[in-house]
C-alpha cells in the first residue's frame, strides 16, 4: 500500500533525543516549545518554518563537508532551543541570524574536533550508487500513482528529454500551466520533495 | 550550465566548493537571511543533479560534483530520485506511445479506413485470381496447339506435362501425373521458369524420393518462358520426384518441381 501524501507539513514532533552529543543541554519539550514560539506564534506556521531552517543548516553542513550533517543540525536546533528556555532573550527578527551565528560555532567546534581525532574523511563511489535499486522504482510508481494525474503528469514531463529537448519541453509544460519556468521548477521541487519522502516511507516499510 | 547572473554563478560555485572562505560565508549569510535566496540556491542543486543525471554538465562541474556535491547522502538521494524518476519518466513515455497506437487502431475512422482498405485488397486479389485464371487458360491452350500440331516425324510416341515451379499439374490438370506403359515412350516435361530466372542455359535434374539423380541435362533454350526436358519412359517407375531447376555452373538454384507418377 502506498504511504499517504499529504500536501500541508505537519508540526514536527519533539526530536526524539534524550541528550544530544556536542551539547551539556537536555532537550525536553519545553525547550522545543519555545524555540516553535521563536520562529512564529501560529504552532502550524512555527513548524514549517523549523523544517525550513532545518533545511538551510543542511545545506550549510553539507557544503562545508560535515559528514553528519542531520546530527549537527540537531545540535543547533537543540543548543538554540535550550537557550531560550533558560531564559536568553532572542528577538524574532534576529533568530535566523543567531542561528546562523550558532551553526558556524558548531561547524567550528566540529572542524576542531574532526582535526584532533584525525577522522577520516568520507569516502564515496560515485556511479554505483547513483542507481536506484528495483525496490525504490517499485516505490516510486506506488508514489507516482498515489499523486493526482495531472501532478503526475507534470513530473514526468519535467523529468523527460535531454538538451534541448528537455527545455522544450519544460517550456511546453509551463506554458500549459501558464507558469514561468521558474516556477514550474519550484513546483516540481515540491512534488519531488512529497515523492522522496514517500519513496523513503515506502522502502523502510517494506524492510 | 549557463547561470543568468553574477550571483547564480557565485551559488553554483558554492555548491562545487570552489569558493574562497570570504565568499562563502557571503552566500551562507544571504540564504540563511533570506528565503527567496535560499529558494534560488536549492532551484540551482536541482538543477545541477538534474544535469548531472543527464550527463550535461562540463567536465569540469562534473569532476566537482562528483568529489564534493555528492558528498552529502541527502544529494546524493535527491540525485537517486532524480535517475529514478528520468527511468519512470521514459517508461510512461513509451507506455502512452503503446496506448496512443492501440487507441489509433481502435478509433472509429481508423476501423473505417482499415475497412475500406480490406475491401479494395479484397478487388485486387479477387482480380488478380481470375487474370491468373485466364493466363493459365491461354497456357493450356497453346500447349493442346502444340500437342494438336504433327510431330515431324514422330519416331516414338510422347507424354507431355506441364510443371510450375513448387507444384506439377498434367495436362489433364490432376495433381499427379499419368503415364501410360507404352513401349519407347518419350516423357516431355515442360519445366516454367521462374520470374526472376536468368537466360539459358540451365541445368534440369530429375531426383528419386532418396535424392539420387535419376537423369540430368543441360538445356540450352527456353521457349515462351519454358524449358523441356525430354526423359525415357523405361526410367520413370511409380513415385515421388523432384526436378531441380539449376544454372549453369557456377551453380545456383531457380526452382524445384515435385511431382508424383503413376503408372496405371
């Protein structure tokens, strides 16, 4: 069965870390509460927006070569959040700038750290593991048919054709939708983003 | 990968760390304080997994994607999805072109056409039949002309059939050839070249069930599209042959004529 897609994010949950390595905090709900009441009063509102800074640590960790990039944006969201429970003062407008400040100070810590244990750096093979196994492209169809056919369609025909073909052909899915191509690539982003995630859903299920 | 500006060149530079630390904490603070930054940055990671499953990127983005883009597992899952979905993407392309044809085939104006098409076919065969028909007539008459006509000076009495490649008839048109005991008689198998038969001369050989040659000649003219073979009766006992049709060396195969005898 496919796992079910639903278009809204929903307020995340409380991490669920008894203690996170790299900090002396303990995180407990209500540290995270008021990290949620930082980022926006409305509680839905407040959990997009966690999600959406979660994503810009990642990219801030993964460009500087982290190879556990999820943990130290845990470690950020965890020291960020217990802050504010104990009591610092952050006003809204500057919270993405302190946890900007936050991030380069773990990164920091992380790059002294990895420098006095000599940790390996990561290692990868590149084209093998580019290829998506039978078990994530049965997932995919599930996940591609769980999805209304015109969204479906609009992926599909987003990712077919190469050179100029494919621009053609973006141009021509646009113009249907009567979208710029900026915002055709926006839009299947979202739904690249529903499809990982459900593909994800799906093979872990099936484990 | 061609960026429209400045900044997009800088964020893909990024992305391929290739920037000196100053410039990187540039992009990093204008993504981390405004979003419509950070939505160009992940639209230009898409786009670089995109080019790279695509294999459109330079050798050089591509060298830098592989040792620093593809470091981080989220990448490399997005670029994982990306494949998968180009595979998928091909699949209901070419299952749609399936459909379309099925769809075509069984639309109305198609049955219509297809129709039309088998009537006029049907036309055609139903009068290529009856031309084959009279030609086969015209055939059979000349050849009664010829048997009507005084030997000059028969010295022995003849048999005459007429054989098309890959079948026999005899001039009584049965499926297998009559030929009666009659002492010193002259069997005269008229052989129809094939269509495509290149000019005399040709070497004609009649073959026993087992594949012995029981006779063979060269014959060196055809007549009206012909050739005979004239064969003593003495040989010719009850059974299946087969006359093979040959050029002249070097060798090659026109045609084949099985026929059956019978001697009542």
């Amino acid at each position: 069965m496919a796992p079910v897609m639903s278009d809204s994010e929903p307020v995340p949950p409380l991490p669920n870390r008894e203690k996170t390595p790299g900090t002396s905090r303990t995180l407990d709900s209500a540290a995270f509460e008021s990290l949620l009441r930082l980022l926006d009063p409305d509680r839905d509102k407040a959990g997009q927006r966690y999600e959406y800074l979660r994503r810009k640590l990642t990219m801030f960790f993964e460009n500087r070569l982290h190879p556990d990039s999820e943990h130290l944006v845990d470690v950020v969201m965890d020291r960020v959040a217990c802050k504010l429970r104990d009591g610092m003062s952050i006003p809204p407008v500057d919270s993405v700038r302190f946890l900007y400040g936050v991030a380069r100070m773990v990164a920091l810590e992380e790059h002294r750290r990895a420098a006095r244990e000599q940790t390996t750096p990561l290692t990868w093979e590149v084209p093998d593991r580019l290829q998506p196994d039978e078990r994530e492209l049965e997932c995919l169809d599930r996940c591609l048919n769980a999805l209304d056919p015109a969204t479906r369609g609009t992926v599909l025909g987003y990712y077919l054709g190469q050179g100029s073909a494919k621009l053609n052909n973006r141009t021509g899915i646009a113009a249907r939708l009567g979208i710029t191509h900026a915002a055709l690539a926006n839009r299947t982003w979202r739904i690249r983003t529903r499809l990982a995630r459900c593909v994800r859903q799906c093979v872990e299920q099936d484990r | 990968m061609g960026f429209g500006t400045e900044q997009d060149r800088l964020m893909l530079d990024y992305l391929l760390g290739r920037l000196t630390v100053e410039d990187r904490l540039r992009v990093e603070e204008a993504y981390f304080l405004d979003d419509a930054s950070m939505a160009r940055l992940e639209f230009l990671e898409d786009r670089l997994i995109d080019e790279y499953v695509n294999r459109e990127l330079s050798p050089r983005d591509r060298a830098d994607y592989e040792s620093h883009f593809l470091a981080s597992p989220r990448r490399l899952e997005k670029a994982r999805l990306s494949q998968a979905l180009r595979l998928a993407a091909l699949r209901d392309k070419h299952r749609s072109a399936r459909t379309s044809f099925w769809e075509f085939l069984l639309r109305p104006g198609f049955r219509t056409l297809a129709l039309a098409s088998a009537s006029i076919l049907l036309v055609c065969g139903w009068w290529i039949a009856i031309q084959s028909r009279s030609e086969l007539a015209r055939v059979r008459e000349a050849l009664a002309r010829q048997q009507r006509q005084p030997e000059p000076a028969p010295a022995r009495p003849v048999a005459a059939f007429l054989l098309y490649p890959g079948l026999s008839r005899g001039t009584a048109a049965t499926g297998r050839l009559s030929i009666p005991r009659t002492t010193g008689l002259q069997v005269r198998f008229q052989l129809e070249l094939p269509e495509a038969a290149p000019p005399p001369p040709y070497v004609v050989s009649l073959r026993t069930e087992d594949g012995n040659v029981l006779w063979s000649g060269q014959l060196d003219q055809s007549t009206a599209g012909t050739v005979t073979a004239a064969i003593d009766g003495a040989l010719l006992a009850e059974g299946d042959y087969l006359f093979v049709l040959e050029t002249a060396p070097p060798v090659r195969r026109l045609a084949s004529y099985p026929l059956s005898l019978l001697k009542p």
